[in-house]
C-alpha cells in the first residue's frame, strides 16, 4: 500500500506539539473505628460519566509537590493533611486543543489532621460528590487502574508490607 493510499489526502498528518505538565495529590487517610479510611471524589468526565478519583491538582506558584497535594487534597476534599511519604508517579498522555500533553501526576500518602468532607472548598467546581472509602477495598471503586495501584500500594505501606 502506498503512502498516498494510507492518507488520503496525500498529505501526512501534522503531529501536535507536546507539552509536559505537573500535578500533585494524594491518598488522605483518616482512622475511622478502627479501619483506615480514604478520601475520592467524584467528577464528571467529558463525556458526562461519573469518575471516581483521588484528588489532585496543578502546581500553583512556587509550591512544591507535596505543598500541592496538600493544597488539592484539602480545596477537593475538604479534608486537611500532611505528607507522609510519596507513593509514586503517573504518567500518561492526552490531547487537548492544539497540543498533546505529557502529564504528570505524583501522588503522596497524607495523614488526616482535621476537616471535614466538603467539595464547597473546591475552585474549579470539579468535583460534584466526595465519599470517605474503606482503604482495602477503594481500588475496587477508583475509576483508573493506574488510581488504583496507587490505593493499593497506600494500603500495603500503611500495613507494613512495602512489597
């Protein structure tokens, strides 16, 4: 097959310019009657179906990462927290207008220090809901593989099994 049989058009097709993005969130966890519990919260996507993710964020300013993930995990939860450690790094592409971008996210594990569930805190009014899920079993309800590995890989430190 030809080139101009594969394109028709006979013209090939223009390749967008990448761009590298950065954002940070976390796993926030909170003790509840014994059982550790973490905060997602919900989106709506492009197409109109509900997500269920952790949360997360740009980069504002000066900040760094983990300054970020608390900022986010706080704006979309309303839960406030400190770092703990990181947990690791997603990365994927998407195209968005005349671009492709190369995104980022690092996602740190956060000890709930006060709050409470709220998405009124939020200023981009992404999220519509948040729910507390029980750690063990939130990969079954986190919309994104690569999400769940990171609940998955929060639960295994916070249990003692690095592994």
């Amino acid at each position: 097959m030809s080139h101009a049989a594969a394109e028709p058009t006979g013209v090939p097709p223009r390749r967008l310019p990448a761009v590298e993005e950065r954002s940070a969130g976390g796993v926030v966890v909170d003790v509840h009657e014994g059982r550790a519990r973490i905060a997602v919260i919900a989106r709506r996507n492009r197409a109109g179906r509900v997500e269920w993710c952790l949360p997360k964020g740009h980069i504002e300013g000066e900040e760094t990462l983990p300054e970020t993930a608390v900022r986010e995990v706080e704006e979309e939860t309303g839960i406030e927290g400190r770092v703990l450690i990181e947990l690791g790094t997603i990365d994927y592409w998407f195209a968005a207008g005349d671009r492709r971008i190369h995104k980022y996210v690092h996602h740190y594990l956060l000890e709930a220090t006060g709050g409470f569930l709220t998405i009124e805190k939020d200023p981009d009014h992404e999220a519509i809901d948040v729910a507390w899920l029980a750690l063990e079993d939130a990969h079954r309800h986190l919309t994104f593989p690569n999400e769940r590995r990171i609940a998955r890989l929060a639960w295994q430190r916070l249990a003692g099994d690095a592994g």
